[in-house]
C-alpha cells in the first residue's frame, strides 16, 4: 500500500511539473512564425545553396556574412515600411504568382498577370526595386567574400552578375 501511494504521489508529481514545463500554444505558433522568416530571407536561402553546392565557410567568413545578413535584413524592413509593402500585400502577390505560373506564364507574361491581380501604387513600385537592387547588392558583397575555389563549387545561377539580356549587350556594344 505504501509503495502504491509513493508511486501515486510520484506520478502526480510528474504531471504537475509537465504541465508547468508545457509550451504555450501562441509562443509556439510564434516561433514557427519567426523560424519560417528566417528561412524565407535572402540570406538563409544564399546559405542554403553554398551548402548544397558543398562550400563551408571559414569563421572569418561566417562573421562577415552574418553582417551582410543583418544590414540587407535592416535596410529590407526600411523599405518595406517607407514604401508601405504590408505583409498582406506580398503576400497576395505571392499567390497571384503562384496562380500565373501553375497557368504555365512566365517572364513579363508572368509579371504583366501579377501586376493585374494586384496593383502597385507607384511608391510601392519604387520600393520594389529598391529592395531588389540591395537584394542584388547584398549577393554581390556574400560573394565578395567567398575564396576562387569556393566559387568554382558554385552553380553558375549564384555566380552570374547582372543582367545578360538584349539591353545589357546593346549596352556593351555602345561602350
């Protein structure tokens, strides 16, 4: 009898301390939030393929781009909020890009559909391509960093620069 009390006094115990110890649903919910932002930014992503690619990075190098990281994160925030990019927004013309390539448009097909499904004020435009040209920027300096032989790992998508397209050659031909 003694031994089935101390072994129900345990077991109580035992579920009084999980409950205590047991993860809040909306604390969860937000770290799976905050885990899939990070998993989205252009950095993360950036990591990812080096990975796959099979570079690893020295300490020196981890440092210098987990401050590339922080200042793109930074600077893409600041111009999200001046150009009045809600997540909402993004969010719709994530999906109206979904639907047009499922649909099988691509390139300025693929555009010209988004643009339609949800228009941009001419700010939110002007933001758009500012977050694109640091997103840009930011590739240029992650890469910067890298060694030659880590570069050569590289698949030639993350190591081609700038645009490579009819106007870029009618410009270098003009030069």
């Amino acid at each position: 009898m003694l031994k089935l009390r101390a072994l129900a006094v345990f077991a109580l115990s035992a579920v009084i301390v999980s409950g205590a110890f047991a993860d809040d649903p909306q604390e969860n919910q937000k770290r799976k939030k905050k885990a899939a932002a990070q998993n989205r930014s252009p950095a993360t992503q950036l990591l990812r393929q080096l990975e796959k690619a099979g570079v690893t990075l020295s300490e020196e190098q981890q440092e210098k781009t987990a401050a590339l990281a922080t200042a793109l994160k930074k600077d893409l925030a600041e111009a999200r909020k001046a150009g009045g990019l809600t997540p909402e927004l993004l969010k719709k013309r994530a999906e109206a890009g979904k639907a047009a390539r499922q649909a099988g448009q691509k390139g300025k097909e693929l555009r010209a559909a988004v643009d339609a499904a949800v228009p941009l004020t001419d700010q939110q435009t002007e933001a758009m391509k500012s977050i694109a040209g640091k997103q840009q920027q930011f590739r240029k300096d992650f890469l910067a960093v890298l060694t030659d032989e880590q570069k050569e790992k590289l698949p030639a998508q993350l190591t081609r620069q700038g645009k490579k397209g009819k106007k870029a050659k009618a410009k270098k031909d003009a030069a």
